[in-house]
C-alpha cells in the first residue's frame, strides 16, 4: 500500500521534479528507450544527495569527493515493463579535462551495471565507451567488483582495464568513477526504495 | 735520435691528438648543445600545450557550468578564459607548420565558440530548444577544440619526447665519443709510457743496476747501451769510461789507503814506542793530542793531558802574562824543567810549527833528559877525577925537576946561612968588648983582627940571596900549590900572562937545560876561566913542546888579542907530529910514547878543558920542522859567563883577596 502511494505521489510530482532534478544537461528519455527498448513506462524517484550522503561517498571511495554542484536533488529513473520495473537509469556528469562527461548508466535490480551509454562526451575518444570489449569490463559487475578496477590511488583504473580501452586511460578512469558513484549513491540514496518496490 | 727529438715528437703528437681530442669532444658537445636547446624550447612548448589544455580544462568546466546552471553571468568569464587562451596560442612560437595549424585550428574554433557563448547572453528567456540545440553546436565545436588539442598536445609531446630520446643519444653519444677517446688517449699514453720505459727509463735503468753491480763488485761492469737515445748512449759511454777511471783511481786510492793504513800504523807504532814525548798543541798551548810516552812522562793518562795547557806542565812555555811563549817552543833541543812537582825535571823539547786543516798547531817533542843529565854529571865527575889524575902525573913528573928548582935556593940559602953564622960569633964577641968601656982598644983590635968590615959587607948580600931564595922558593911552592889546587866550581878573574908564567916556573926544570924559551907574552887581559885547568894546558903544552926536542931548541910561546879572542900559541922545533899521528892526538889514549911514558891523556884533557872553557885548539905540525898549538879563548866577562851575581860577587872577593 505505502509502495503504491509512494508510486503515485511519484508519478505525480513528476513534471516537477523532472524539471528541478535534471542530473545531466540533456534529457535521458532517448538513451532510457535505447537501454530498455522494452520498457513501456518509466518512474523517476527523486532524491537530495546532501552532506551525509557526500560523507558517506567520502567512505566508500577515498578521494572521490562530490562537488557542491552535485549534492542536490537528483533523479533514479526505473524503466518499467508496465508494473514489473526492468531495471533502473541513473544519469551521472563527472569531471574530465574535457569538461563535464554525462553518462546514462543502466541498473538491474541487483544493483550491477546492466548497460551504459555516453550522453555527453567532448573526448576524441569517446567512441571507446560505445564499444563491446570496453563495455562488457563493466557490464554484470556491481560496486565492489568494479571498485576491484581500481588502482590504489582512488582515481584512476586499472591497466586491465585500461587494456579494453584502446589507448584512452583518462576517458576510462571518468567512466571508471562515474559507475561507481552511480551504483553506491543509487544504493545510499534509492536502495530502500528499491527494495520496497521490487517486494 | 734524441730524447730531445723525441721529447719534440711527444709534444708535437701530444698537441695534435690534443687538438683533435679538443675538436672532436667540441664538436659534439655543440651538436648536444643545439639538440638541448631544441629540446628545451620542444619541453617549453609542451608545458604551454599542457597549460593550455589545463586552461581549456577550466574553459569547457565554466561552459558546461553555463550550460547546466544557465548562470549567463558566467559568459563574461568565459570570454575572458578565451581571451588568455587566444593570447597564450598566439604566444606560442614554434616553427613547426602542423602545429601553427593546429594553433590557429584552435583560435578559430575559440573564435567560433565565443560567438556561441555570447548568443547565450543575449538570451532572454531560455527556451530549452534553442538552449539544447546551442549546446550542441557549442558541444561540437569543443569537442573539435578538444580533438585539436589533444592531437596538438600528443604532437608536441612526441617532438619533444623524439628531441629527449635524440639528447639522450646524442649525450650518450658523447659519452660514449669521450670514453673511447679518453681511452685511445690512454692506449696512446700506455704506449708512449712502454716505449719511453723500453728506449729511455729501461737503459737507464741497465745503467743504475749496472752501477749498484759495480759498488759491490770488483769486476767490470758493462755499462754501455746500444739500443738507446743518443744521450743515453752517451751517458753510457761517459759513465762506462767514468767508471773505469773511478776504478783506477779506486784501485790507486785503494794502495794509498792500504799505505796509509801501513804508514799510521808505523806512525802509531812509532808514537808509541818513539822514546820521546809528542805533544800536539794548538795556537794556545792547550794540548790536542799525546803519545804514551808523554803519559809516562806526565805520570797521567791521556785523557788526563789531553785538553790541559802545556804550561801546566812545562811552565818554561808560559810568558810572564800567562800567553802561550811559540818563540820559546820553536827552539830547538832546548834544555828545560818540568813543573816543580815532578820528581825528574830534566827535559830537552823541540818544536815545530804544523798546520793541520788550515788552523796552526805545534808539534812538541820532549825528550827525558835526567838520566843523561845524571850521566853527564858522573861522566863530569870521571873527567875532573881524570884531569885531577893527569894532573897529579904532570905533577909527578915535574916534581924533581920542581924539587931540583927548589933545592937551589935551598942549597944557597944554607950556605948563606952557614957563612952568616960563622959572621955571627966574631960579632957577637965584639959587641960584648964595645960593650965594656975599658976594653975599647982591645974591640978594635979584634975589629981589625976578624975583619969585621967584610962581614959586615957581605952579611947584607947574603941575606939578601937568602930571601930571594926563599921567595924563588915560596913562588915555587905557591905555583905548585895553585896548580895541585883543584878549581872551584865557578871560574875566576885571572890574567893569561901571568898564567903563563906560572907554568914556566914550574916546567922550569924541565926546560932549562935544553930549551930556550922565547915569550911575547901580550894578551895583557884578564878573563873569566878555571886557572888550574888552563895551568894544566900550559904546563902540558910545554912538557910535551919539551919532550919533542930531543937535545936542544926553542920553544916559541905567545899571546895576544885576535878578533875578540885571546890567541895562546906554542910552537917548538922539535921533532914534529906526522899528518897521519895529527888527526888523531886529541883523542884519549892516543900516545905515540913508549909504554909507561905516556897516558895517551894529555892532549885530550887539553881539549875538553879549552872545550869547557868555549874555546877551541888548532894543531899544526911537520915532521922534522916542530909543531905548533894555538889555543883561541873567547873574551867575556862574568854577566856573558851568565853567572850569578852572587858569583860575580864572590870573584870580586877574589879578586880583592
């Protein structure tokens, strides 16, 4: 009953929130359809990254602080097969020499990446994140097999890694941090909301 | 050739590879140098690139800040972070075309996308269309901005890492240019040392060994080095005749040594037993060096004499201030004392003057003398007991004829006295008749009776003879006396003449009946001497003129003043000395009378005491024709005698007496 009040209060607020807590320059709707072609309806459920949410961040990945422009409301969309949720899209803009780099991360229901596209990217090389050998680094991991990709220093990825990105460490490092920021802040700040709705 | 050639050849090829060596490292250090500049304005270029990018980093930040947030007051900082990226591309100076391209790609895109952004400023309400759509644009051309970049960047980082990589050779390559230099120098130097030690040091060093041989060993040594420099050769050549020079004079210096060895042995031999003492002194008497017998003479070792003044010893060396007397010592056999405490004081020194290492030294010799000096006083005791002895025999032989002398005066004084006492009674007689006064005519006639006028006459002359007989007598006796006297030590103040005279009167006897004395007594002078002695020589003088006259003849005897000295001559004709008898008549024992007659003394006492009196007897004979002796005695008086004035004292006594 709460889930289904919960769901409508959502589905409400919606055009609002949509319009408060746009995590990423462009609208994700395109590249949700593209990750869940099946999907037939999608939720947002919007939530504020604030101070503890940034500590705990702090905790988990040392050195991979969120900036102040990223605490704020933010919106996890759930791509829904009607009422059955497929999975879940988190939109994430990290900072790269290039500016800021939007990635549309896709989420199954255990929390590991299912797919991923690039939104905004000003690299040269950032055809490498459309690739099979780059992706499929990421594809089926959660946060702390990814967090296993990552070199000592918190920042950057592993040559493994690297290895799969033809040449492009800096590009794959930015890719590296945006999933795993994606997948524990969905777990911080959605996780229980999660659980609640795939029960 | 040379070692001066070859010192030139050294330096000349020393300057060449010097040279080179310079020129190469040089060069290559110039080509390191312009790679380096290269290199450091390639690495200047990178960090603008990087600068750039990091710029550019913060450029697309405020853009995407503008895009998300919407914030338009941001364009004027992005056209301000345009601005600095547009100066510092323009800045930017490189030579390279694909990079200006790459720069003014980049300036254009700028360009452009500040027309983008200063659309968004003229926005007046946003219309999420249009915004999304100049996002894109924008978008676009950033990212061509960022490919640009990153390919300028990636450009500029593979030039400069190909600039390092071509430094890093090319200091390699240097290193690498010095190394194999620095060791063909080496190589070059290693060889130069092994041909110099070969061709210079290794024959002087045959030479050096052969010169260490040859002071070990006698043999020849070969010091000649064939494959050599010429000075070397030279050398060799020089040393190897130097050396056999050396061992001549070696071989010599070796003889001179060994004789020197044998003559100070001699000499230390000689030192020590040479039975006189030897004193070194120096220019202050004080005594530097003594052989044993100084010691024995000193009763003191030698290290108690050495250092000690000779005056401490022999004190006749000493002046009256204390000085070292060199006059005294350079005599020669000069009789002398010791110091008092000495129980043997006799000595006899000679010096000489002697330099030793430039510095004046004296060479003292001291003969011990007390032995000779108690042997000459027995030998002086045996001559005067012998003169005595002589004398005594003279006397012998002249006392009958001085007894006849003496019996004449005594046969006329007795006959005197007899006729004088036969005078006396008839005087008598008459004095006692004058004396009665009535008995007067009977004394005249008794006058006139006995004859009393001639006794009285005669008694005068015969006292008269009595007393010259008794003076002939007295003066006899007195003569024999002076003469039988043996002479005090010291002489006395006589008169030759009448010395002469004296003899005469006791040789009287033997002369008068075949000799007829001639005398030309003119000396007239007095003379310090023993006159027992010189009475001796007279008186044998005139016996032995006598004895050579065998009947009759004439002895001749004379005296007189000649240059300062008195001449006594006598000369006889009698039988004369053969020239083979003459040299030998001084000598003692020497007699050509029978035995028995003659001692073999005479003529020898003669000498020694004309000898002791200074003064010396000339002989001269011819056989058949007579002799002659003449007897020269030097003038002096008592002060020239050196007597005491005690003794001159005690002669004036004499003489007053």
């Amino acid at each position: 009953m709460k889930v289904i009040i919960f769901f409508m209060l959502s589905m409400l607020l919606l055009p609002s929130v949509y319009a408060d807590a746009y995590c990423s320059l462009r609208d994700p709707v395109s590249q949700i359809k593209q990750l869940y072609p099946q999907k037939t309806n999608q939720l947002s459920i919007v939530k504020a990254v604030d101070n503890h949410t940034r500590k705990q961040v702090q905790l988990a990945l040392p050195r991979n602080d969120l900036h102040f422009s990223e605490l704020g409301k933010h919106t996890l969309y759930v791509a829904m097969k009607n009422t059955k949720a497929l999975g879940y899209v988190h939109v994430r803009s990290e900072q790269s020499k290039w500016g800021l780099v939007e990635i549309v991360w896709a989420i199954d229901k255990n929390l590991r990446i299912q797919n991923f596209a690039c939104q905004r990217c000003r690299s040269p090389k950032k055809s490498v994140i459309g690739s099979g050998l780059f992706k499929s680094a990421f594809i089926g991991k959660n946060f702390q097999e990814l967090k296993t990709l990552l070199n000592e220093d918190g920042l950057t990825a592993n040559i493994a890694l690297v290895d799969t990105a033809n040449n492009a460490p800096e590009l794959t490092s930015v890719v590296l941090r945006s999933a795993l920021k994606t997948l524990l802040i969905t777990d911080l700040l959605w996780g229980k909301e999660l659980k609640t709705l795939n029960h | 050739m040379k070692i001066s050639n070859y010192n030139q050849l050294l330096a000349v090829s020393t300057l060449v590879s010097g040279m080179i060596i310079f020129a190469t490292l040089w060069s290559q250090n110039q080509k390191v140098e312009s790679i380096s500049r290269e290199h450091f304005e390639s690495r200047l270029l990178a960090q603008t690139v990087n600068h750039i990018s990091t710029m550019s980093q913060a450029w697309l930040t405020t853009q995407d800040l503008l895009f998300s947030g919407k914030q338009t007051y941001l364009v004027n900082g992005i056209n301000i972070q345009s601005k600095q990226l547009t100066q510092t591309l323009i800045a930017i100076k490189t030579t390279d075309k694909s990079n200006n391209k790459l720069i003014q790609q980049l300036l254009a895109i700028i360009k452009s996308n500040k027309t983008i952004i200063d659309s968004f400023a003229q926005l007046t309400r946003i219309d999420d269309k249009v915004w999304q759509s100049t996002i894109t644009k924008s978008d676009s051309l950033t990212a061509k901005y960022v490919m640009t970049l990153e390919t300028l960047l990636q450009q500029v980082s593979v030039d400069n890492s190909a600039l390092e990589n071509k430094l890093i050779d090319a200091n390699s390559f240097l290193a690498i240019l010095t190394w194999v230099i620095i060791s063909l120098y080496l190589i070059f130097i290693s060889f130069i040392v092994t041909w110099f030690s070969k061709y210079i040091v290794k024959p002087i060093e045959n030479i050096t060994e052969a010169a260490q041989q040859s002071s070990d060993l006698e043999q020849n040594v070969e010091f000649m080095q064939e494959d050599a420099p010429a000075e070397v050769i030279a050398l060799s050549s020089a040393i190897e005749s130097f050396t056999q020079r050396i061992t001549v004079e070696k071989h010599k210096a070796d003889q001179e040594r060994r004789n020197v060895i044998t003559k100070n042995k001699q000499i230390k031999a000689i030192m020590n037993t040479i039975p006189c003492s030897l004193l070194l002194l120096n220019d202050h008497g004080v005594i530097q060096e003594c052989n044993p017998e100084a010691c024995r003479l000193f009763s003191k070792t030698k290290e108690e004499i050495i250092s000690q003044n000779i005056a401490i010893f022999l004190p006749v060396l000493s002046m009256l201030d204390g000085q070292f007397d060199t006059k005294m010592l350079l005599r020669n056999m000069e009789e002398s004392l010791l110091a008092p405490s000495f129980e043997n004081p006799y000595i006899e020194f000679s010096g000489r003057e002697i330099a030793i290492n430039g510095s004046i030294n004296y060479l003292l010799t001291i003969t011990d003398i007390n032995e000779r000096k108690h042997s000459q006083k027995a030998l002086s005791s045996l001559n005067q007991q012998l003169v005595n002895a002589e004398k005594l025999a003279s006397i012998g032989q002249l006392s009958a004829g001085i007894a006849h002398e003496i019996n004449n005066p005594v046969g006329f004084i007795h006959s005197n006295l007899d006729v004088l006492a036969d005078y006396i009674t008839p005087l008598t007689d008459y004095i006692k008749l004058v004396k009665i006064a009535d008995q007067q005519e009977q004394a005249k006639a008794f006058y006139q009776k006995n004859d009393l006028d001639y006794i009285l006459d005669d008694i005068n002359p015969l006292i008269e003879s009595s007393l010259e007989g008794t003076i002939r007598i007295s003066k006899i006796i007195k003569d024999l006396g002076n003469y039988a006297h043996v002479d005090s030590k010291t002489p006395e103040l006589i008169s030759i003449d009448s010395l002469i005279e004296q003899s005469l009167t006791l040789v009287a006897n033997e002369l008068k009946y075949k000799v007829k004395i001639v005398k030309s007594l003119n000396a007239n002078v007095s003379v310090m001497a023993f006159p027992q002695k010189l009475l001796q020589v007279f008186i044998n003088m005139l016996v032995n003129a006598s004895h050579a006259i065998e009947n009759t003849g004439r002895i001749s005897i004379y005296s007189g003043i000649v240059k300062d000295e008195i001449n006594i001559r006598f000369e006889d004709d009698g039988s004369g000395i053969s020239q083979e008898h003459l040299k030998n008549i001084f000598d003692p024992f020497f007699t050509t009378k029978p035995v028995g007659k003659g001692t073999g003394l005479g003529l020898h006492i003669v000498r020694s005491i004309i000898d002791e009196h200074d003064g010396h007897i000339e002989a001269s004979s011819i056989v058949g024709q007579g002799s002659k002796f003449e007897i020269f005695l030097p003038i002096h008086s008592a002060a020239e005698l050196n007597l005491p004035e005690v003794i001159t004292i005690a002669d004036d006594n004499l003489i007053s007496k």
